[in-house]
C-alpha cells in the first residue's frame, strides 16, 4: 500500500488507532450499521458525551473521546443520503473526510480509521463513493504530516474489493 493508506475487512470497533470515524446520523445518538456498533462497543459514556454535542449538519464531523474502544477518539461524521447525485451528495461526501482528518489534526490524532461512509443505509453507490473517499484522503495526506496512516476499514467483502479495485486503479496498490 502506499505511505499512508492502509485497506483491511473487518470491524472497524477493533482498530487500534488513535481516531475512529463513525458515519453517524445528524442526532449523533446513535442508530444502525457502523453507528449502532461504535456506540456499543464505546459504552453509554460515548452517549452521554454526544448528547451535549447538539448534534451534526451533514458533511461536517465532531469529536468524542473513545471511552471502551481501543481508540482515543470518535470522530462523527454525517455522510448525504443518496439522492441521485444530483443534491451535491459527492461534495458532501469530499467534506465528511475532510473535516474529520481536520478534527484528527487538531487534536493530535496521527492514525484514523474510516468506514465507508454512507454506503449503508443512506445508499451511495460504493463504487462512486470509494473514488470520492481515496481522493480526498490523498489530497488530505499530501498536506498533512502530521497523519501518519488512514485506514480503510470495510466490513463487507464486496466494499473491500471496490476499495482494492479502486486503490489499484489509483496506483496505490499493486495487484496481488
């Protein structure tokens, strides 16, 4: 993989990072998919810290500690709801990437994993996403020193070969 970008399946719950991003709901109290097992797996802490939060327009990101994970940080960020492409869902999509590895650079956070944001049940398309979320996180790394590693974590195999596939395509990794 290239400098800076890593692509696993799995759970991203279990990423020993300094930052994980959760691909939450504008409320930040949680939900289903990523967001349900981030706030399990964080405990009620993690609920109770996001209540004062006020919540989170989409596009934009805020930061939690970590509480039970393994990573210090939660970063939430809310993805656009696919609506066609036509509704600035791929800007939207550019910022939730974006802000957070901004938040991660502010508060010290050097590793962040990322899910596939929006993918689930707000429906855009994987393979038009995944080109949005490496470009972004490139650009991000080439001004950024301070971000030593970002993870791509899928927990479908099928988002992990869009991933692959694009990341190929991108020249960051070499087929197997």
């Amino acid at each position: 993989m290239a400098k800076g970008i890593t692509l696993i399946q799995g759970d991203i719950t279990g990423q020993k990072v300094d930052a994980i991003v959760n691909a939450a709901n504008s409320t930040l109290l949680g939900g289903g998919g990523v967001d349900g097992a981030i706030h399990r797996a964080a405990g009620s802490e993690l609920l109770e810290e996001c209540r004062s939060l006020g919540g989170c327009p989409t596009g934009e990101a805020r930061i939690t500690r970590g509480y039970q994970l393994p990573a210090k940080f939660v970063i939430h960020t809310v993805g656009p709801i696919w609506r066609g492409g036509e509704r600035s869902e791929p800007d939207l999509l550019a910022a939730c990437y974006r802000n957070s590895l901004r938040l991660a650079v502010e508060n010290g956070a050097g590793t962040v994993a990322f899910p596939s944001i929006s993918t689930g049940a707000y429906g855009f398309p994987v393979k038009q996403a995944a080109p949005i979320a490496i470009k972004t996180v490139q650009g991000v790394l080439a001004d950024e020193p301070s971000i030593t590693e970002v993870r791509f974590v899928c927990f479908s195999k099928k988002d992990y070969r869009v991933y692959q596939e694009e990341l190929q395509r991108q020249g960051i990794i070499t087929p197997p």
